[in-house]
C-alpha cells in the first residue's frame, strides 16, 4: 500500500464514502459476464479490458457506447439485466474484511455512505444480501440525481444525507471515475487496487493514497 498522509478534520468522525462495485462487493467478474451475455450474439462484444474502463459509469451510458444502433439500446440492457438478476446471489459477495471494516468505521463513530452507479434499486439488493446495508446511512445509485460519477453530484448528495463538509469526508473506491467525482467535489479520495483498475490510473484520477485492501483503511484513518 501507498500512504501520503495529511491532516483530516478533527471537527467530528469524518464521513466514508465508498464506491460499491469492485470496492466493497467482489463483483468485477460478475460484471463482465453480464456484458459479455448481453452482447452475445450480437456481432459486436467489448472486450474485456474496454468494458472495465467504463465500470463506475451508468450501465445504460456504457451499452450505448458500444451498440451499432442508439434502437440496439434497450434490448442490450435487458439483455444485461436479464442475466444479472438471474445470477445476482450466486455471483455476488463481499471482499473478505470487508464487513469487519465497516464494523470497525461504525464502532469509530464514522458516518458510511456508498455512492456507486447502480440503480438504487440494484444497490439496495446487493446491500441487502452482502448484509452491508445495515451500515449505510446514505445511498446514492445512478437515479438518485441528474448526473453519475465522474460528475461530482453523487458525492455531494451524499455529503448533504451525511451532513458533511467536504473537508469531513473521505471516498474510497477502484475506478477512476469514482476518484475524479471526489476530487470534483472537493473530497479526498483513497484508491483500492483489489477492483477494476490499475494504482496508475487511479493516481492520474487523483488518489492521494492507494490501499492493497479494504483491510489497512481504519489504520489509515488514525495515522493522522
């Protein structure tokens, strides 16, 4: 792990925001296999290093920059759909320390968040089963607000259910977009490197940190 420390606010617990997919639930081969079934057949698949770069943007953005045809659209996303609701439970898991993090953050007297591009309806499934919705104190999915990750609308919905300034807060996440919605939204923002992405296009993105795991965070919090 990489640690470039500076003070954080010492006003109250600051709040954690994390990322969902490939942050705290193990499901970057899940996602890929739901792309690669919903254009089976097709003609025209990304593969799957093209469909990573976009992971942390909106499901329905991401199809449509691959389909032929804006009309393909619809039909590629239940496809998509199709396959994620039918293998959601068998496919979908917590990193291991995951949920002992967030019992440690909770203990610490920190304020949880997510603020992930799923549907808050595909959040709150995922949450559900993980058994990590009980630590949430705000969600925010692609339709909570007009505009996703990399904007910094998400992470400022969040700060506001949280009330936190973003001198109080903290985003944890794998993608560059998830980085690029916190420094936008004048947050810091710790990468992970168990998800989607590499530690240099998460430092380009901005990461002041990069973590191996989940595991190190509640260290990294109190080494300030």
């Amino acid at each position: 792990m990489d640690y470039a420390l500076r003070p954080l606010s010492r006003r109250a617990p600051i709040a954690i925001l994390f990322d969902l997919d490939g942050t705290l639930v193990d499901t970057v081969p899940f996602i890929l296999a739901s792309a690669r079934h919903a254009f089976e057949q097709y003609g025209l698949c990304p593969t799957d290093d093209q469909w990573i770069s976009g992971i942390g943007t909106p499901l329905r953005a991401q199809i449509a920059s691959f389909a032929r045809r804006p009309e393909d659209v619809d039909m590629l996303v239940a496809r998509y759909r199709e396959f994620w609701v039918t293998n959601h439970d068998r496919m979908t898991r917590t990193f291991p320390g995951a949920l002992e993090v967030l019992d440690t953050l909770t203990a610490g007297g920190h304020p949880i968040g997510v603020v992930t591009a799923k549907t808050e309806e595909g959040a709150l499934r995922t949450l559900r089963h993980t058994g990590l919705l009980r630590y949430m104190q705000a969600i925010v999915g692609a339709d909570t607000c007009l505009r996703c990750k990399p904007d910094p609308e998400p992470v400022q919905v969040a700060l506001a259910r949280l009330e936190r300034a973003p001198s109080e807060a903290l985003l944890v996440g794998d993608s560059p977009h998830d980085i690029a919605a916190a420094r936008a939204a004048g947050v810091r923002a710790v990468g992970v490197l168990h998800g989607a992405c590499d530690r240099e296009s998460l430092l380009a993105a901005g990461a002041e940190a990069l973590l191996d795991d989940l595991g190190p965070l509640p260290s990294f919090l109190s080494a300030r």
